[in-house]
C-alpha cells in the first residue's frame, strides 16, 4: 500500500473508493443506460461494479463484457420490423417467450460465464412462487439477462434452480443493494421511471397521433392490440354521462407505472444511492425499442443535470 509522510509519521494514502453502476429496468426506456455510461466515461468516470434489473441487466451485462460498442449499433440500427420480428408469441406464461430475442444474444452478443466478464456484474431477478429477490452472480450471461428482463404477462417465466423466474423491476427496480453488496462505496443509479406517472392518461393532440400513422405502418403488434381493445370497448356500456373511462391498454400501462414508481422510491428510500441520475423519457413506449437515439440522447443529457452532485460526491469519497 502507498504512504506518504504526514506529522507524526507514515499515514497510508487515501483509498480510491469503488464505484458502482445500478441500472433500472425499463423496458425500451432502458437504451438510455448506454447515453448514461457514455457520458460517464467522457467525465473520466468509469464503474467498477456493474448492477442491472430487466433492460438494465441486459445493458449492464454488455457493459461489463466490453461489448457496448456493438450493442450501441445495433440499437441504433433497430426498426419497427425489426422487434416485431423478435416477438414469438405465447399464450403459456406469458404474450412472448422471449427465445427468439435470447438466442439473439446468444449468438451475437457475450455469453459466457458472469465471472469472466471485465467487470463484477449482477442481475436481479424475482422468484415468482416466494416474491423474494434473487441475485444472479455466475452461470451464463444471457441465461441472467433472460431472467431479469422476463416481464410479468409480457415475457414467459425462466427456470432456473428449481425456481421460476421473472423481471427483478417486481421487487427491485433500481439494485442499489446489490451494488453495495458486491463492495461499491458510492453508488450511480440510473432510474427510467421517474417521470411515468399518468403518462398513459394525458391525452395525446390528434396531429401528432395522425403524424406517426403516417411515418409507421401498422404492424402485427398494432393489430392484435387494436382488437383487444376494440373488444373490451364493445363489452363496457357506460350507464352514466361524462367523460369516457380510458381505454383498457392505457389503464394497464398506467397501473404497471404506478407499481414500478412506488416500488422504486421505496426501495431507494431505504437503500438510497450516492448520486440519482434521472433520464426524462416519459413520451416512450413501452415496446418502442426502434427509437433507441431518443433514449440514449436522454441518458447523456440526465448524466449532465447530476455531474455537480457526481464530482461533488466523488470528490467528498476521495478525501476520506
């Protein structure tokens, strides 16, 4: 260990304190996670730990593996036919199966095991039968990431362990705690929900809706969940005047907000986080993962709202 002389004697050099990197899960919302560790590094700030719930475990573990270059391409060369083309659609445990998007990564992205990657990585996930949190530490990359991101009704459950598996956003959407547990000692986390609440319920200027049928042509996706709703329309008869209730997509888009918001500042009220890095990204989608420049352009600017809390809280670590 360094020294240098002080009054009164050898002293041992201030420690270098590790940093970690807790990315939220957020589904499309998650490409942000790249404009944030983009921006980081470009500050002189590069993680140590890297920690990922859903879409986070999923950035994270490119991250840790050195390969968020080619991930970055890739996203940004996403269209419309592209994820549609990625949705193998299920009606055992969940709309999709998720194999396609998996074998994807498998097969073009890191897929070894955790414990090699450059990086200390965790993902979390949440056991579905005992609602507990679980820690996925070691085995293959994109079998974790597969576990993490395995949304409830959207994506089907993974087995692992004996255990079925879904999306870690369930019981912890920010890993803070993870991070501190693996030995960070000031932790980054990155929150894609801060700005969801009623997001689904603002009514949206007919223009702007007419302008983006023009620019996107309806896909499979867009189809199947017209009829839904068109359906669920005709079965609800509105015995009362006034305003019409919303429509069904948007009432469950907005309750999976609600729960993802209130879980997030739970958890983090009481695990709180050195440095909160908040991206805006309310206008995304929920499956809108062609429209990665937006996220990532979202993540940098977020990253530059929070560099004064970031330098001055790195700094106050230095000198300890």
């Amino acid at each position: 260990m360094l020294q240098h002389r002080a009054r009164g004697g050898l002293k041992p050099a201030p420690q270098v304190p590790r940093i970690g990197l807790a990315l939220g899960g957020g589904s499309a919302r998650g490409w942000a996670h790249i404009g944030v560790i983009r921006a980081l590094k470009e500050t002189g700030i590069e993680p140590d730990i890297v920690c990922g719930t859903s879409i986070g475990a999923l950035v994270g573990a490119a991250y840790a593996g050195g390969e968020l270059d080619r991930l970055e391409t890739w996203v940004r060369s996403l269209r419309l036919q592209t994820v549609v083309g990625f949705l193998d659609f299920s009606l055992c445990g969940g709309l999709i199966k998720g194999n396609k998007l998996i074998d994807f990564f498998r097969s073009h992205f890191v897929d070894r095991d955790i414990r090699e990657l450059e990086r200390p990585f965790g993902a979390v996930a949440t056991d579905l039968q005992r609602g507990r949190e679980v820690w996925l530490r070691e085995g293959r990359v994109t079998d974790a990431v597969h576990a993490s991101i395995a949304l409830p009704g959207l994506f089907a459950p993974v087995r692992r362990d004996g255990r079925w598996l879904v999306d870690g956003g369930l019981v912890n959407p920010v890993p803070v705690s993870l991070c501190r547990a693996m030995g960070a000692d000031v932790v980054i986390a990155v929150d894609l929900n801060s700005d969801l609440l009623g997001r689904h319920l603002q009514p949206q200027p007919p223009p702007a809706k007419a302008a983006r049928k023009r620019a996107e042509p309806p896909t499979l996706t867009d189809t199947v969940m017209a009829r839904i709703q068109t359906g669920m329309s005709q079965l609800s008869i509105n015995h009362h005047d006034g305003p019409e209730p919303p429509a069904m997509l948007d009432v469950l888009a907005s309750s999976i907000n609600i729960m993802q918001v209130l879980i997030t500042r739970s958890r983090l009220a009481g695990e709180p986080a050195d440095v909160m890095v908040t991206p805006l990204l309310a206008s995304l989608e929920l499956m809108e993962f062609h429209r990665a420049d937006i996220a990532i352009d979202a993540g940098r600017r977020a990253v530059d709202v929070a560099l004064p809390q970031l330098q001055g809280r790195l700094n106050g670590a230095n000198g300890r």
